[in-house]
C-alpha cells in the first residue's frame, strides 16, 4: 500500500495551478500576495519508490528524505507583512542498513546469513494552518533585517524513533530487538485507532538582505529558526519488541511479534520543527544579467547551487543547478508573477527532487 503521507503535498501542486498567471516577483510596498511553496526530495530513491516502500530496484546509499509545503495569502504594507498559510512537513531520516532492510522485505529478497542490521528511523511532521507577522528593520542604508514571528495551530504530526538491530538466522526468520518510541495522530507502525489530536505553538523566520559592493549583495534566510510546538495529551507509544520472529506486513508494519512490551496512552509533548536556511551570493555583471552561488540547508544537510538570471524591464528568466540533488531549476518572472519550477529528471516517476514556487502580487494604491 502506497503511503500517503507523500501524496498530500501535490495538492499545493493542483492549487498553484489555480492561480491567475498575472502576478509579479517585484516587491511592492504596498500590495497583496499568494505564494506557494513546494520542495520535495528523496536522496537514497526516486520519491515515487519511497511512497511504494522502496518496491523496485536496489535504491542507492543515502540517509534522508523530506518534503516541505506552503500556501500562504497575505499583504505587505510598508515595512510589515502579513499572512496567513497552511504548510505541510515530513523530514524523515535513516541510515542505510534501514533503507536496505525495508527495500529486501518490499521485495522479497532474501537476507544475508547472520548480517546485522542497524535501524534507525526519525521521523518529524508536522500539519498546521497560522498567521505570520513580520517587520523591516533599516539597520543601516545598506542593510535590512526582518523578523517574522508565526502562530501555528496543527492538527497532525509524528516524531520519535525506531532503533534496533536485526539478525536474519539460517531459517529465514529475523531475531532482534526494537525499541519503539513517538508520538502520533496516525499510528504507522502498531496500527493503533487513529486519534484526533490538537497542537499549538509558533515559529521564528528570520531574513536578511545586505548591499556588499556597488554590484554584490548578500541574502540569508532562516525558516524555523527557533520554533516549538505544544501538544497536550497527544497520542504516544513506547514499545519493545524482543523476538526471532519479527516481520514486516505488506503495509509496512510490525507483524508477528511474539514478545511485544511497552505502553501507550496520551502525554504532552513540544516538538521542534526543523531548522532550515540559505544563503546567497549575487553578483550583479551587467545592466541585464547577474550571477548568484547559494547554499541551502534542511538541518545539517547542505545543498550547494549556482544560478544565472537576465532581466529586460518587468520580465526575467533564471536558471540554476543544485550539485547534490543533481536538480535543474528554471523560473520565469513578470511584473505581478514568478514561477519557478525545480527537477532531476523529465520523468516524475524517476525524480528524486521536485519543486514548485509561484508568487502572486497585486499592488494597492
């Protein structure tokens, strides 16, 4: 069964498409915006295998994959801004004995004789709608900073850990023992009832743009820079499987477990959103074109991207490269619209990087 946890963020995909093609990617000082934001990637497979836990051929070595969402609708006046959005989050981090266990159960592979298997498997998500209020800060001519501090109100999420180790014996069985240990609205693993589940909390972005030399300037953003989640009385199970038997469903679940010892209940719990960031260099070359280097990061995974753009009056066309995720990524812009579409590869089944920003702007007199 395919999982659909990945399935939901292309639903921003279907909404941004929605959307009238008349928009801008210059700043207004007063005016009211529509963004979507969309960033999905699956280092060790392609995303469509990920969602089909790992069914097809042998993913390469890698150790995260996440997918983050936004939609927001707002207004800039001035030197504040504010929105109001609804964001989807999942980062999921593993090692590789953990990729390789789930693609040989999926597949039906036999297991290596008294091979052990490390596993381990963090996941953090997080489904919200809020409010987002920033402000610009003229530190000096050259140099502005804006703050924007975000109420979230979330209804889903999953964080916590499944960590072990794992032994196939001559009979083809796995003996091991995993410790479970997370909180939920939607139990993936023991499938225990789903609950309804309510949390709320806030987030800091911070922003930053910085005029270097006459044709140099500097941008940093930093997303959930600082950020914590309050769930009370949320849905948890802490668990230890100890066996010879341990197996996997074609759901992807624990199944026959002979010796199975824990608890579950409800308890309170502040989750912590991923940090992300980037940074970028721009260096204005001509009247027309400039060139820009740029590192982005999703907590301590770094992606490096070199980009070029050309602007004639309201119009603009950009191109750039990330050299991890092997992504090419193409926007065009107007006066009152930008798109930018971002892909490894013209098939959507073989991508491991999809992405789609698109920004709307409507300027008030």
């Amino acid at each position: 069964m395919r999982n659909s946890h990945f399935y939901r963020p292309w639903l921003f995909f279907s909404f941004a498409a929605l959307l009238p093609l008349s928009a801008s990617a210059e700043k207004n000082t007063n005016d009211i915006y529509v963004s979507v934001d969309s960033f999905s990637y699956s280092e060790p497979a392609p995303i469509d295998q990920l969602i089909d836990n790992f069914e097809g051929p042998e993913p390469d070595s890698g150790e995260v994959a996440f997918t983050f969402n936004q939609a927001e609708i707002g207004a800039n006046f001035g030197k504040w801004q504010v929105g109001v959005f609804t964001r989807y989050d999942y980062l999921l981090e593993f090692n590789s004995d953990t990729v390789e266990l789930f693609y040989r159960d999926s597949n039906d592979l036999p297991f290596p004789i008294n091979r052990t298997y490390n596993v381990n498997i963090e996941p953090n998500h997080i489904e919200a709608e809020g409010i987002g209020v920033g402000y610009q800060f003229v530190v000096t001519p050259s140099l502005t900073i804006t703050p924007r501090l975000n109420y979230l109100k979330a209804d889903a999420a999953t964080r916590g850990f499944l960590r072990g180790e794992i032994i196939a014996n001559e009979d083809g069985d796995y003996e091991g023992e995993l410790v479970l240990d997370y909180i939920y609205e939607e139990d993936i693993l023991l499938d225990r009832e789903q609950e309804s589940i309510s949390g709320e909390g806030f987030s800091l972005d911070v922003a930053a743009q910085w005029q270097i030399a006459k044709n140099w300037t500097l941008n940093a953003y930093l997303k959930d820079y600082y950020s914590e989640i309050y769930w009370d009385d949320v849905t948890f199970t802490q668990a230890r499987a100890n066996t010879n038997t341990v197996t996997f469903d074609d759901e992807g679940r624990l199944d026959s477990i002979p010796v199975l010892s824990g608890r579950e209940g409800f308890r309170d719990f502040t989750q912590t959103l991923p940090q992300r960031g980037k940074l970028v260099v721009n260096h204005q070359m001509t009247s027309v074109m400039s060139v820009s280097a740029q590192i982005d990061h999703v907590e301590e995974y770094v992606y490096s991207r070199l980009a070029w753009q050309a602007n004639w009056g309201g119009w603009g066309i950009a191109s750039g490269y990330q050299f991890e995720t092997e992504a090419f990524d193409l926007a065009f812009t107007s006066k009152y619209f930008s798109l930018k579409l971002i892909a490894d590869s013209t098939d959507v089944e073989e991508a491991h990087t999809l992405g789609l920003s698109m920004n709307v702007s409507i300027p008030v007199f």
